[in-house]
C-alpha cells in the first residue's frame, strides 16, 4: 500500500469521527481514484464508527453525534456502493440483515444508528425497509435479499407485542429455522422476545454486536472476524 493511500484511509477514518460527511463523501472518491482496496477503504469507514463507539461507551459523546456520525459513514458508503455492486460475487460482508422499524411505529432513530453499527462492527451488508414495516414485507425481504438476520424495531410497547405476528409469518413461509430474528429498542425486553420465538432483543446497538455475532455463529454457523 503506497503513502497516499494509507493517508486517504486515515482520513477516511478521521471524517467520520469528525462527523464530517462531506468529508466522507469526498475522500470515499479519493479512494476510488487512488485504488485503495475497496475492503480496506469500508474498514476505515468502520474503524470510524467503532471509535464513535467507544466514546458513546464512555459518554464522550451522545445520540445527536452518534446520529451524525452514521449519516457520515453512509455517506462514505454511498460513494462505494457502485464498485460494491461490480464485486457482488466477493464475500464481502459477513452476512446479510433486513431491518425496519415494525407496523403501527413511525420511530426511526435506534434503526438509524443501528443500521451503521452492525455494518460497521459486524461488516454486515443492511437493507433498510424503513417504518411501520408489516410483516408480510419482513418476509419477501428475507426472501428477495436472501438475508440471514431479520432486524425488528420496536419503540413502543404496544407495537412490541406486534411481533409475534412477524415470527408467525416467517413461520409461515416456511423462513423461521434459516434466520435470526432480533428485536431493538427502547420497549425490547429480552425475556419476552424469547418468549415471542424471537433470538434475541437490545436497546443498545454497540451491545448488540455481540449478541449477533454469536447467533451467527451458533444458529447458522457463520464465521465473523473479531
């Protein structure tokens, strides 16, 4: 690797610990031009959030950052998705997670965060559905993605309860045994996903890491570095 592009994965690095999207944006192109490896320049953009991370561990810095911070590391993504798409064969992600935000809830902040977290720490490819998400789209996207990890988002406690219906229909279709199903926020209780069929349950996304990693490994025996 030449000096220049060990300088333009540093600063890949430092544009999302400096919560600089713009930065991202243009040093993500930098890094195509330069030919900087395609892996190396996404785990810069990752190295980003992990420090990000550490600082949300330390509370050095909070949600409105972390938020900020996610938008910069999909911004840097959003440069590399086009050469992500030339090298689809490649395994370059670790598996792959849908994830939106369960019908009757219109948050979207955790899903936000979390979205760049498990890219970013478990080098997980993210298919975003969005909000208010029935479960009928949660399995034609496990179905269309090919996904080994379905994300439910659930911020209210009535909306919580809804996610039975989402075991059910991956049931169903006959999906349930070859996926993981993990539920996040602020109304996930982790005995009661257990309860609902469902792997596992966070309300924080940096803590979920490892919870997801392990699934993957134990539930569909994945490897995941780190």
């Amino acid at each position: 690797m030449s000096k220049k592009q060990e300088e333009i994965i540093s600063k890949l690095t430092n544009s999302i610990v400096n919560l600089d999207s713009e930065a991202a944006k243009t040093v993500a192109k930098e890094a195509k031009v330069a030919n900087v490896d395609l892996a190396d320049a996404i785990r810069a953009l990752a190295r980003g959030m992990r420090i990000i991370g550490e600082k949300w561990n330390k509370m050095e810095v909070f949600l409105p950052e972390v938020l900020v911070a996610a938008d910069a590391f999909y911004a840097g993504m959003e440069v590399l998705e086009p050469a992500l798409e030339a090298r689809k064969g490649e395994r370059l992600f670790s598996g792959t997670i849908v994830i939106g935000t369960i019908f009757g809830d219109v948050h979207t902040v955790g899903k936000d965060v979390a979205k760049a977290v498990f890219a970013a720490e478990i080098g997980l490819r993210v298919i975003d559905l969005g909000i208010e998400v029935p479960e009928n789209k949660f399995v034609e996207a496990v179905e269309e993605y090919d996904a080994d990890i379905v994300g439910v988002g659930t911020y209210m406690s009535e909306t919580f309860f809804n996610t039975p219906k989402v075991l059910d229909a991956l049931k169903n279709a006959g999906l349930r045994d070859r996926v993981i199903v993990v539920c996040g926020g602020p109304a996930a209780n982790y005995e009661k996903a257990i309860e609902f069929g469902a792997d596992g349950a966070w309300d924080d996304a940096w803590v979920a890491v490892d919870g997801i990693k392990k699934l993957m490994k134990q539930k569909l025996g994945m490897s995941v570095d780190g």
